[in-house]
C-alpha cells in the first residue's frame, strides 16, 4: 500500500495519541449529550448496544497497557455508561503515552486507533450525530483500512487498484492497478471499514467494473451486511 498524496487538513499531522485522545473524548461528549442511549443497538454492530461498544473500547484500551506492562483494570461486570465512561477517562492517558512513544511515523497504535475511530462513527450513526469533517484519526485509519484491503486483494488473485477521496489517494494491493473506487471520506472509509452492503459499494464512482472487486471487501473483522444499515 502506498500513499500517494495526502493533503487534507486535520488528517496529516496527527500522531496516533493524538487521534485516539480525540475520539475518546468526542465519545464521552456524544455519550453526555445522549444520557439514556446505553440499551440502543448499535446498527453497525448489531450484536453491541451503545454500552456494549464502550465496553469494548475500554476492554481494548485495558488490554493494551497490559501488555506492555501496565497493570490490568478490567470493566467491572456490567458496568454502566458512566462508569465506563469514568474507567476510560482515567486509563486513557496511560494509553496516549504509550501511543506518543511511537512518535510520528507508523505506530503499533494505527489498528487500536483505527478500531476506536471506527466505533466513534458507529456511534455516531446510532445516535444520529453528524460526522467530524477533520478528525486526527482519519489518516491512520484509512491507512490500516486501505492496507488490509491490499492483502485482501492479493489473497484474492486480484491486481491493485487506486482509493480515491478529494485530497487524498491510496494504492491498495499491487501496480499497475486495474480499478479506481472513489468518492467522499466517509463513504469510502466505511465501505473498507466493512459497513456498507456490497450493492452500496458497488454503487460508489468506480472506474472498472466493481463486481470482481466485491468479494475482496471482506478481511480481517470485517465482513459487509447483506442489506444496507447506515448511508
């Protein structure tokens, strides 16, 4: 994967603690400012309500100071909202200086950023809230997003093939590609991050036939739903 151009503000200065910071805090806003949401499902993670998700991202924020050396805090069964909220406010920071270690080129930070950015959106779009136009978490996940597309590509037998958003450019797989899939941030992201059906992303700007293509948009966690849930 190789990024071509990047010239967005907000996106290309960000270091991973820095992203990661700014979405736990846009989530305990969203969260303050939707007190009573913890039992909505969360339609991108049907299995998860609201407090589900957070006790994800808490569990996973946990799991990664573990494991280079902090000691283990993990959610009390059952947590509410505001627990959780108050457990990742206080273990967030541990996190950030772990992250800003790493400094400012790629980060063993980029996959929890990724995830936690990507559940900002989920929530997002269960709460009805506008998405962030700048957020400093959208370079390094689109850069996960768009290399784990790559892979996925080249499991498939499938030639490269160029991402496309107003500012940016991103090489998924090998060269010369042999497809270009463009269209604004957010429809873009959420179609590598397995949220839209495969007939949503088939219906995005491609330059080649996208129907070859499909097949590689599931990896990793990510798997697209039949039917569309958001978009």
């Amino acid at each position: 994967m190789t990024s071509s151009r990047i010239r967005v503000p907000g996106w290309n200065t960000a270091t991973a603690a820095e992203g990661y910071r700014q979405v736990r805090e846009n989530i305990a806003i969203l969260l303050t400012d939707h007190a009573g949401a913890g039992d909505r499902i969360v339609p991108a993670c049907p299995q998860w309500t609201v407090r589900e998700l957070l006790a994800h991202l808490t569990e996973i924020c946990d799991r990664v100071i573990t494991r280079f050396g902090g000691e283990p805090c993990p959610n009390p069964e059952r947590a509410s909202v505001a627990a959780l909220l108050r457990l990742w406010s206080e273990r967030g920071p541990e996190a950030d200086t772990l992250l800003a270690a790493d400094g400012d080129g790629k980060s063993r930070g980029d996959i929890m950023v990724m995830d936690a950015f990507t559940h900002e959106l989920d929530l997002r779009y269960a709460l009805g809230a506008p998405l962030p136009e700048a957020h400093p978490a959208w370079l390094r996940g689109f850069e996960v997003l768009v290399s784990g597309l790559g892979a996925s590509l080249t499991r498939h037998g499938l030639p490269g093939m160029r991402i496309e958003t107003e500012g940016a450019s991103w090489i998924a797989g090998t060269e010369p590609v042999a497809a270009v899939l463009s269209g604004p941030p957010a429809d873009l992201y959420r179609s590598l991050a397995g949220r839209r059906s495969p007939a949503q992303i088939a219906a995005l700007d491609w330059l080649g036939d996208p129907e070859p293509w499909l097949r590689a948009f599931t990896w990793g966690p990510f798997l697209p739903p039949d039917e569309a849930t958001e978009g």
